[in-house]
C-alpha cells in the first residue's frame, strides 16, 4: 500500500466489488477445520451481489468500503436495531446499539492500517445512525480479529452461536460504548 487507504460509504452501484471481497475474505475468519463446502454455503446464502444490492439498499445498513488506489480493500457493515439474537440481547446493555456485521481486510492488507482507519470511519458512522452502543460476535478461535477489537475499545460481554453452513460455530460477544 503506498498512500492511505480512502474510507467511504458504499453505494447501491458498488454491490458487485463489495460481493467480490465479501467473498474473499469470509474464509479468514473462519477456523481451521471449517468445511469449504460450508463456506461456500455462507457465502451463496448471504455474501452474493444480490445479497449486497439489498444490503446497500436497506436504511437501516451502513456499508463502509476502504479501497486502494481505487482498489476495495476492506470493507465493515453495520446493522441498526435491537438484536435477534437472544443471547446478544440479554449480554448487551448499551441501547439503542447497532451490530458491527462485517469487518474484513484482504489478507495483503492486515498490519497495515486499513482496518484501524476502517474501524474509525464505521464507530463514526454508527454514532451518525444513533446508536450509543456498538456489538458484534466474533469466532473464539479468531485470535487476531480479538485482538484487534480489543484495542479498538470492545470488551467481551457473552457468548453466541453462529451457522456457517450446516456448521454450529462460537462466537464472543464484543461490546463498546460509543
Ligand atoms: C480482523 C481484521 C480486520 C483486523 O485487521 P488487521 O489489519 O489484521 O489488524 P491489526 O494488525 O491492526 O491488529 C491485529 C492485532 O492482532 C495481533 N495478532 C496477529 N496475529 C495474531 C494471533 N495469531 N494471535 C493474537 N494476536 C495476533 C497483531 O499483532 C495486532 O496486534 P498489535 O497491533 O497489538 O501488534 C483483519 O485481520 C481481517 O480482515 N481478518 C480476516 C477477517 C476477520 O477475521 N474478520 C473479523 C470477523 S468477526
């Protein structure tokens, strides 16, 4: 990377670049031992230029794009609402809070700054949408993203599940105020 990366909100027209490194990147976050068919599961269930066009379309969605020297890069998405999760309601306490969905950096662009300068751009965002509090899961395996949302002011506050596929994964429940 030579210049910083430019951090913008992504528009309904960017849902095919978005879906590409959506696709890219969901298997770095996933544990060693996860299925590839699942991971191919996910990704048409949930990360496909369809999904992405109705993402960017939602108002209650913030999609944030980090790109390169025009290149996408990283990209965050935010959810407003209380959660549907069960076990993300009761270990929550901040409301009303928005879900850090999304938070993924080509793996040539980890250690970098990218995901510092996206992370800013995206508490910034939800704080824009109204929310006092931001949450998220994270797999417990995933010792980096931890540890990169532990500087970036989350704390542990429960425990969820979450499907890859036909795989049962757990999750932390991160919180931060905003
Ligand atoms: C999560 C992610 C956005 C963070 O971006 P990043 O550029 O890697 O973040 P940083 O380098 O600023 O921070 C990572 C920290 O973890 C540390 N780290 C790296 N590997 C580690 C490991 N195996 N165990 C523990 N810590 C580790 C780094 O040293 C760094 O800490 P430091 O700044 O104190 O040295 C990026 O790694 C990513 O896209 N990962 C793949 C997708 C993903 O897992 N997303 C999260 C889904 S919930």
């Amino acid at each position: 990377m030579t210049t910083a990366p430019r951090i913008h909100r992504a528009t309904p027209d960017e849902a095919p670049e978005v879906a590409r490194l959506a696709e890219l990147t969901f298997a770095l976050a996933c544990p060693p031992g996860t299925a590839p068919t699942a991971i191919e599961r996910f990704i048409a269930d949930n990360l496909t230029e369809v999904h992405f066009r109705r993402y960017l379309a939602d108002e209650n969605r913030q999609v944030i794009l980090a790109t390169d020297d025009g290149r996408p890069v990283g990209y965050t998405m935010l959810v407003h609402g209380e959660p549907a999760d069960d076990d993300v309601a009761v270990a929550i306490s901040l409301r009303p809070s928005v879900e850090l969905s999304k938070v993924y950096v080509l793996q040539t662009h980890h250690g970098v700054g990218v995901a510092g300068a996206l992370m800013d751009a995206t508490l910034d965002a939800a704080r824009e949408g109204g929310a006092v509090g931001v949450w998220l899961g994270v797999n417990k395996h995933n010792e980096r993203a931890i540890r990169f949302y532990r500087k970036s002011g989350f704390e542990v506050v429960g425990s969820k599940t979450f499907l890859v596929g036909p795989e049962l994964h757990h999750d932390h429940v991160l919180e931060r105020e905003l």
